[in-house]
C-alpha cells in the first residue's frame, strides 16, 4: 500500500485533483482515477469522488493506492453451491453464474450456482438474508419495517426491509437488516428514508460527506434449505477489519 500526503500552494490553486495528484504521485492518470474513484482520495480529511475537483489554497490531499485487491475467499462447496467471501471493491461478474450481487463496495457472502432450483429459491424469497449497516445518526426507534416502494424503470416496485438497532456510539448506529425483498440498493435506499444513512454512501446519503472510503453495509448471513438435500443451510461471512474499528465484534452475532 502507498500513501502520499501533498498541500496545495502557488501555481497549483485552481488545477484538477487528477491533474494535481497525477504531477504530485507520480503515478499514471489512470492510476489516480481509480483511486480516486474507490474512494481513496481525501481533501481536506473529506473523501473526494470527482477527479476534476478544483483545488484551493491549503488544501491537504492524501492518496492511497492499493498494491493487491482482496480476492474472493471460499465459505461453502457442495456439488450444487459454492459460496465466497466478497471482500469490497471486487467486481463481481456476470459471467459466473452468481445467484445475486452485492455492490461493489459491499462485502460478504455471494452464492454461486448453475441450478435452476437456487434461482427458484432467490424468486419465491425462501433464503434469509442479514447484513449489518454502519449508519450516521440514530433512529427514534429501536426497530421496524420499511415498507418504501423502489423506482425503477419509470415504475415503482415493492419493497420491505426489516431492521433493528444493536447499539449506538459517537454518532453512528450498527444496524441489522433482514430484507425481505431484493431491489437494488434496497437497504441503501430503505435506511436513508427513515433518516439514518449509511456510512459512506455518497449516493443516497449525499448530502453528508465523511472520510469513510466505502459503503459500509456487510452480507453477513444466508440461510436456507437446500433444494437438492433438504437440510438446512447456514453460511456466514467474516465481519471486515473496518467494521470492528467501529463497533466491538460481540454486537456481531
């Protein structure tokens, strides 16, 4: 991993932060745009996604480049399923017959499978899914359900999450969702109408800028009977370095 920590002075007021960072790093324009849009970049301790930011006076820019990305770790494997950590940033594809996707920035389990019988399952809502969010603020209850209908394609789709509070600490809330729908950015969507934002989300929680370099929101649980065994099946992934930073490993569980 490399660091660089620049001060904006004299003839460089008013340049990009592509173009800054690009003369400052060393590194190529394309090295610096992909650090800037995985949220490497901060400005003033403030994540900064647009490489044609103007800069000011004064500012202080740091940059982080990744040397290696995380690669997806495997959880489960039986001759119908194999399961995998996603760690954030990896991509996933299309092309490799995973049974749903995470955002990129979101990290946890990812099921993957040929079967027509896992798709049916996905379809007819018979797996459990939990993550955790890292959200800023703190709800005026303890627990709910969202009920918001998603837009999508001009046309409004149901959609229900159920959430509760595990605990509240300096301003942030650790929250366990169990979505009962799958729409995209469905959680994302859900905790920002009910005022708690997640951590790091820059798209629907916009209007609050943070040094977060990611969405923090976490696949942490699937369970479900397999179609093809009939038992019972319970895959887990590992809560990240970053969300322990925040909140202590036993509120996990």
């Amino acid at each position: 991993m490399k660091k660089f920590l620049f001060k904006v002075q004299g003839d460089e007021v008013g340049i990009s932060l592509l173009q800054f960072l690009k003369g400052k790093s060393g590194l190529s324009g394309k090295e610096v745009k992909r650090s800037i849009d995985a949220k490497a970049c901060l400005v003033n301790g403030l994540v900064e996604r647009f490489s044609t930011y103007r800069l000011q006076r004064g500012d202080l820019v740091s940059l982080t480049k990744e040397e290696k990305q995380e690669e997806l770790v495997s959880l489960y494997q039986d001759p119908y399923l194999t399961a995998h950590y996603k760690p954030p940033f990896f991509v996933v594809s299309s092309k490799k017959f995973f049974l749903h996707r995470l955002d990129k920035e979101t990290s946890g389990v990812l099921l993957n499978s040929k079967e027509e019988a896992f798709v049916d399952l996905f379809r007819k809502r018979e797996i459990q899914k939990t993550y955790y969010a890292i959200c800023i603020g703190s709800p005026a209850e303890n627990s709910g359900l969202i009920t918001k209908a998603i837009a999508k394609d001009g046309m409004h789709k149901t959609a229900e999450t159920e959430w509760k509070c595990i605990s509240r600490k300096n301003g942030l809330s650790l929250i366990k969702c169990t979505p009962k729908t799958g729409r995209t950015h469905q959680i994302r969507i859900h905790l920002t109408s009910i005022g708690i934002p997640i951590l790091g989300d820059h798209v629907y929680g916009k209007k609050v800028r943070t040094d977060a370099q990611r969405v923090f929101l976490h696949a942490y649980q699937v369970a479900f009977t397999h179609p093809m065994t009939s038992k019972d099946v319970v895959i887990t992934a590992r809560i990240p370095k970053d969300f322990l930073e925040l909140f202590d490993a036993h509120l996990f569980s």
